[in-house]
C-alpha cells in the first residue's frame, strides 16, 4: 500500500461509526500485514501513528487494539473463515452431522451454513470450545503466548485483553486439546505413573488445609495423600496418553489404559503393583525393570527411560505456573501432550485449529 492510498483511508476514518471504524481497521491491518515493502510500510505505520494521536480517547482504545495483532498474525475475521471452512468440510453439520450443506449468509464475521438435512444453521465454529468468543483478531496471539508458555498476565498483555479474559481464553484454548488423546499405542510402550503435588488454586471457601503460596511445598516427605497421581503412557513413536488418576489402583489404571495398550503391545514399567496388575490382568506383555530407569541386561530396548524423560519434561514446564490447580491438571496435561506432539511445527494456527478439535494431534500410530 503506498502513501496515498494510506491517506485515503485516513480521509475517511472520520466519518465512520464505531462498528464501520473496526473493520477499517481490520482491513487495514490486513493489507498492512501483506504489504511487501518495508520502507512504505515503515512510512504507514507513521501515518497511523499520527492519526491515532488525533482520534478521541473511545476512538483510540478502539484502533488501537487491532492493528499490531492482525498485522503479525493470519488469523482474523477471513482467515478464521478459511480455517472454520476446513471443520465444515470434514465434519458437515455440528447439529446432524448432516453433509448436504450450503452458505446462508454471514454473522460476526464468519459465513454461516445451512443444513437441508435438519434445516438448521450454524457457523464454523458452533459447538466448539470456541463458539461466541469474541475478538478473533487476537486469538492467534493468545495462541502464540500458549506456545511460548508465559503467565496469563503476560498473555493478557500480549492480547490487550484483561488477565481473567486471558486465563477463560486459555481454558477454551485448552478443552479439546486435554481430549485429544491416541486411540492406541503401537509396539513396545512404557507406562508409569509421576506425582503432582496437589493444588486448591482459585478456590476461596471451604479449604481442606491453610493456603499454600506460589506452589509451595508438601508438608510430608515422599509419597502422600497431599500428591496426586497421573499415569503416563507413551510408545516409541512419541504418542502419549495421560490421565490424572483418583486412586493409584488397578482400577483407574485400567480405567485410563483401556483399549489403549492391548497384547498386541510390550509393555514396560517400573514394578508398582497397580500397573502390574492391571498388565497381568488385561493379558498384556510385561517387562519389570529391575531398577526404575534400568533396561533389562538381556533386552536392552525395554526400558521406561523416555517415559522418564517426558515426566521430568512436563515437571519442569509446569514449574512456571506455579502451581496448578488440580481440577484444571487435565487441561495442562493437554497442553503439554500438544507441544510435544507439534514439536517445532507448532504455530498459532495450529493451536487454533486443535481447540476447534480439527487436529488430532494424538493419532494412533497403529
């Protein structure tokens, strides 16, 4: 965009209402964002900067929200569109899973559709975690804070959107990615359990016990009532599967294990008489380590070292929270299966495309 088609939209920003001077903004930002030339750019970003400086105070805390998060990131009002698009397809009707749809205008900035099956109409995003969420235009960088892993209130900063907004975005961010787990496990799996000091965080009546601060520390040595357990499963192809366990018992084991690690798999684990019994009891192959960490002399590759490794991975990632609450242990849980599975290829849009439940990111790696 050159200086004179910048001045343009300058000259016409007086006019607009508060809804019309949000998508100008929009648009702008958009075309500002895929503007090739840095020197143009730089000299816009000036322009805009003066403009703002001569808005009305309601004026500039609506122009200045948008443009900085819809000009480093792809995901606003046509490129949500573009990646609901991928969930209509793949998925057809939310309320029939019906397939014979058509386009049936627009709404908050997302087409909508209509179903001849049951004649009902949705968007791309209905019955997802991200249904009526406002401010598409920051959801990529609420996206990007995830993946970085900082605080709600850095996230919150990033945003320009109040911490508490940020911390219910993150949740939404979250609730299909804590169920996107793999249906199966393939070849050798190693399976143990880790624990996780338990946490009241956000409850302000009826404690159990006096209010830790930032975490805090366990009043008793070792294994107690006061740590929760989660098991951990994960085959040498790096699907992994985890669940936050009521009781460390061969029940919530099989519970959580269920279908998952079959005889078809090897199955390797450190001694502790709930997994073995569950193994034992579900006819699967089990290979004790004699030490925890230790292979076998004779068969070298049955060990649990990378389940290990994923436990000490997770503790420390968790560590910067400090502390978790534990009713919300399962989304954490999630999100970290997420970055391990994504690896480097993990981007905002990737994020955003899981919490619509478009990954999974956990298949089977049958």
């Amino acid at each position: 965009m050159d200086v004179a088609d910048f001045e343009y939209w300058l000259g016409r920003i007086a006019s607009l209402t508060f809804p019309q001077l949000r998508r100008t903004w929009q648009a702008l930002a958009l075309l500002e964002a895929s503007d090739s030339h840095v020197d143009e750019a730089d000299v816009s970003q000036d322009l805009m900067t003066a403009r703002i400086d001569l808005m009305s105070a309601g004026e500039r805390s609506v122009a200045m929200m948008l443009p900085a998060a819809l000009a480093s990131s792809p995901i606003a009002g046509e490129a949500v569109a573009k990646l609901g698009q991928r969930r209509v397809d793949s998925v057809g009707c939310p309320h029939c899973d019906g397939r014979d749809v058509v386009r049936w205008g627009q709404s908050a900035d997302l087409p909508r559709y209509r179903c001849k099956t049951c004649r009902r109409t949705f968007n791309a995003l209905t019955k997802t975690p991200l249904a009526r969420l406002r401010h598409k235009e920051k959801w990529a960088t609420q996206a990007g804070a995830m993946i970085d892993g900082v605080s709600t209130a850095k996230a919150a900063k990033r945003s320009g959107v109040h911490y508490t907004t940020a911390f219910r975005w993150r949740h939404r961010f979250l609730e299909s990615l804590a169920k996107d787990k793999p249906h199966a496990l393939a070849g050798i799996v190693e399976g143990d359990e880790t624990f996780i000091l338990e946490s009241f965080k956000g409850k302000r009546s009826a404690m159990p016990r006096k209010a830790r601060k930032r975490g805090g520390k366990p009043t008793k040595r070792g294994i107690s009532a006061e740590q929760i357990p989660v098991l951990v499963a994960r085959d040498r192809h790096g699907a992994t599967t985890d669940a936050v366990l009521p009781k460390l018992n061969r029940l919530s084991i099989t519970a959580a294990l269920d279908g998952i690690v079959t005889p078809a798999n090897e199955f390797c684990c450190d001694g502790g008489t709930a997994i073995v019994a569950f193994a034992r009891k579900a006819g699967i192959p089990t290979h004790i380590l004699p030490m925890p960490g230790k292979p076998q002399p004779n068969a070298p590759d049955f060990h649990i070292n990378n389940v290990n490794a994923y436990h000490g991975r997770l503790k420390e990632w968790l560590r910067r929270f400090h502390g978790v609450a534990t009713k919300n242990l399962p989304n954490y849980l999630g999100w970290r299966r997420t970055l391990e599975a994504l690896g480097q290829n993990v981007t905002p849009d990737a994020l955003i495309l899981g919490a619509i439940g478009l990954g999974p990111y956990q298949q089977a790696t049958l």
